[in-house]
C-alpha cells in the first residue's frame, strides 16, 4: 500500500485505481468516492503498531500469522451473531459472514465465582496480571509482542481508560460493599 489518495489520504495499492485513470498518474476513489465524502483524518499508528503491520521481520511475520488471535485476546467484548459458514468450502481465504444482526457483550466488570477474568474484565487487573492471564492460554503467541499492543491500548485506547477509570473507582471501596459502576462509552 504505497499509492495516497489525493482527497482524503488513504493508502492503496496500485492495481485499486480507477479504470478510467492512467497507470502513469493513477487515480483512487472508493475510499472517498473521490473526495465526495469527508472522512475525518485519523491520528498517526502508534509506531509500535506501524511496524507490526508494515515492518518485514520475524516478528511482524508471526504478528500477520496471529492477527485474528491477537485481536480475539485484546478484545473487550465479545461479538455474538449467527455466523454463517456455508461459504467457508475450502477454495479461497476464510469468510467470516453473519446473517441477521450483530451485537457485543459486555458482561459482568469482573468475573464471577472461580471464573477467570475474560474480555473487558482483564482490562480492570494490573496489566502485567492480564499479560500473565492472556499468555496461559496464548502460549503459541510473541509475549513480548502481546504486551508492546497492550501497552499502546493503555496508552491510546479511550475504552480501556474507562476500564483503568473504573479500577481506581473501586480500588478503595471495601471488598464486602456492595456497589454498582456504569461504564459509558461515547
């Protein structure tokens, strides 16, 4: 993806011009319909982030191996939906279809009974705690890779910051008080 739409800065590959502009000066057009629609700009990639996606290593290899998972453990709510796998006969690349309606849920703030923290509820815990939590059962992923991206979800993320909010919230309030926290999301 070295190729710039000149309205609104996507990048794209080359053979993604439009049919009607050159090889020599191409021209892009649906990621803005040709600078029709204002997509607002969006911060740079934490550089953490951008080598993973771009960079050529071992590394960013196993990542691109591993994205699906990575995201599947870094999530903070799980997707429901009525996944649709009639399209998955073996010939081409993995659809993920979904008939009907999505929706995400985001459960209990911590788990209940002996269960172990999942989803949001990591997000609550000392981040070495959850790195510790996500690896024993992601031990086929990069830990040092693992906590780089949840660093940057620290860092940058608005919803973990609610979940970090909401940890100092009830840091202080005895374990036998009951209490009830909202998390608002904008």
């Amino acid at each position: 993806m070295t190729h710039e739409c000149p309205h609104c800065h996507a990048l794209h590959w080359k053979a993604e011009h439009k049919a009607r502009s050159s090889e020599r000066c191409p021209e892009y057009g649906q990621c803005c319909k040709s600078g029709k629609v204002n997509i607002p700009y969006l911060d740079n990639v934490p550089g953490e982030l951008w080598n993973l996606f771009y960079a050529q290593d071992d590394i960013s290899k196993e990542f691109h191996q591993n994205i699906h998972q990575y995201n599947n453990v870094l999530a903070m709510t799980s997707v429901g939906g009525q996944v649709d796998n009639a399209v998955n006969n073996g010939h081409g690349p993995y659809v993920h279809k979904i008939h009907g309606e999505v929706h995400h849920c985001i459960g209990s703030l911590l788990p209940t009974g002996d269960n172990a923290p999942v989803f949001g509820q990591l997000y609550i815990y000392d981040p070495a705690v959850a790195l510790t939590s996500r690896m024993q059962h992601n031990k086929n992923l990069n830990q040092q890779t693992m906590a780089n991206i949840q660093d940057v979800l620290y860092q940058h993320h608005s919803g973990v910051q609610v979940y970090v909010q909401a940890r100092e919230l009830s840091r202080d309030i005895p374990a036998e008080q009951n209490f009830r926290i909202g998390l608002h999301f904008d």
